[in-house]
C-alpha cells in the first residue's frame, strides 16, 4: 500500500474500516478542528496520544509513548489492525499526521496511509467540511502491540556518531535554524556536529502535495548509498518533522533511516558540542 492517498481515492472509500484521523500538531490544533474538519474525521493530540511528555533533557519535546500506551490510545480511537487508517494534518503532514504514520508502520499495521496535501487540499476543491467535536467508534479490544519495529537511535549513539562520521546525520529543520542565526523553540540555536541539511518542506511541490518519487529520488541522491547501508539519521527539533522526511522517502521507495526521536530539542539540553554556519 501506498503510504500517501489522494484527496479523489479517499472519496472512494467505502468500507466500514476506514478510520479518518486529524493529528494536527499547533497549540489551537483541538479548536481548529472544531472549527472544521474533514467529514468522519477524530481528533488525535499530538502532545496527549502521540507522546510522553516529560523532561526534554531526556528524550526531547515529544519523546514517543510506550508501545503499550500507544495501543490504549489507539483502542479509544477505534483503530484494530484491521482498520484502513487515514491521517491528514494542516501542514502537508509535517505536523503530525507523517509522526502518527510511523508510530502505526512501526508496530506492524498495513493499511496507514497520509493524505496527499493534507486538510489545505481537501479544502481547496471545496469539499464538505463540518463543525463541532467528534466521538471515535468504541472498540472493545486493546490494539495488540509490541516494541517500536522501525529503526530508531537515542542520544549517546548520535554523540558517537557526531564525533566519528560513521552515519550520516540528517537535520530536517529550516536552514536560518540549522545554521545557527536563531532558535524560536530550543535552548541553543546551531546543529549536531558533522550534520547536514535537508528542509522537510523541500519535499512538497508548490502545491502542497509530495513530489513525485523520481523527484524525491534525485533530491536524496547524495544519500542514497547511505540509506542502503542503514547508515542514515534523520532528526528535526522533536522528533515529528523528520517523520515527514521518512514518509518522502518511503513515497520514494528508498530505504527507510533511524529516526533520533530527541532531535535537537534533547541535544540542545544537554551541554553538547554544536556548530553554526554563521
């Protein structure tokens, strides 16, 4: 399965397990989706149901949930395994609907798809949209899950990593942050020694969708020996952006990379080298 869907195949769903999930991430995300919202659409909280909110010193700004929680959190939504689940966000996935994909792809569900564009796009071609809160199916059963399958990385291996340039570490944040000229969220501003930078919006065309894969695919292509040897990081500020960049790569068909779920946000409280390009 393709892990994007267009607004048009969306449309086409017919069957009883589509799950239609809003993880928009902003502080205002709860009332915006209120506002208006996608038809049959539930609200996820990407601070509540997608982390564990604790000391961003150890573990960063959204640390993920234990597995365990997170099969409560799906149970109270209505997602079973068998469920076709469908997440969109009001940042072309970026802010979380491409964080909530991973968490799904990595304890093992099949049909998780991110729509294409997002909430703007469905919006744009004037289609239905409705107000007002939203009640999950109830599900009787916890979702069974078990350790996170997809590669991730903590801490003491990316110092390691910073120091002997033995993987290539990928930040996903806007360059005036990479380069160092400020830092509107986090301690310091600057990057993870010996890393290198590839905006996550880079991987949306000027209409909001994903590049096609042949694009994507020559964007990452100083990267693509390194993906196939498993030696490829992938960070943001948080540990949600860089998902996004995962989803353009699996759009890609490329190789999928660690994702450094502290990202700067736990680096950057940690008394730990930093370069700038100033």
């Amino acid at each position: 399965m393709s892990p994007l869907i267009e607004v048009s195949d969306l449309q086409q769903i017919t069957s009883p397990n589509l799950v239609i999930v809003d993880a928009s991430g902003p502080a205002n995300a709860k009332y915006q989706f209120e506002d208006k919202h996608i038809p049959g659409a539930i609200f996820v909280d990407l601070n509540a149901d997608l982390s564990e909110i604790n000391d961003p010193s150890k573990g960063g700004r959204h640390p993920l949930p234990s597995s365990e929680k997170f099969g409560r959190t799906l149970s109270q939504l209505g997602i079973t395994p068998n469920s076709h689940v469908v997440i969109y966000d009001h940042l072309g996935g970026g802010n979380a609907a491409a964080r909530m994909w991973w968490m799904l792809k990595a304890q093992g569900h099949q049909k998780v798809q991110v729509l294409n564009g997002g909430f703007q796009v469905w919006e744009n071609a004037g289609l239905t949209l409705i107000s007002g809160q939203s009640k999950p199916r109830s599900t009787y059963n916890t979702y069974p899950t078990t350790d996170w399958q997809l590669a991730v990385i903590d801490l003491e291996d990316v110092i390691q990593v910073s120091k002997n340039k033995s993987q290539t570490i990928v930040d996903v944040r806007e360059g005036y942050r990479y380069n160092g000229e400020s830092e509107p969220i986090d301690m310091k501003a600057g990057h993870i020694p010996n890393a290198t930078n590839i905006f996550f919006k880079d991987n949306l065309g000027e209409d909001g969708t994903f590049k096609s894969p042949d694009e994507l695919k020559l964007m990452y292509k100083s990267i693509t020996q390194k993906l196939e040897n498993n030696e490829v990081i992938v960070h943001c500020g948080s540990g949600v952006t860089a998902c996004h960049s995962i989803l353009a790569l699996a759009h890609a068909g490329l190789p999928l990379p660690k994702l450094y779920v502290g990202s700067w946000s736990e680096w950057s409280r940690n008394d730990l080298p930093v370069e700038t390009n100033n």
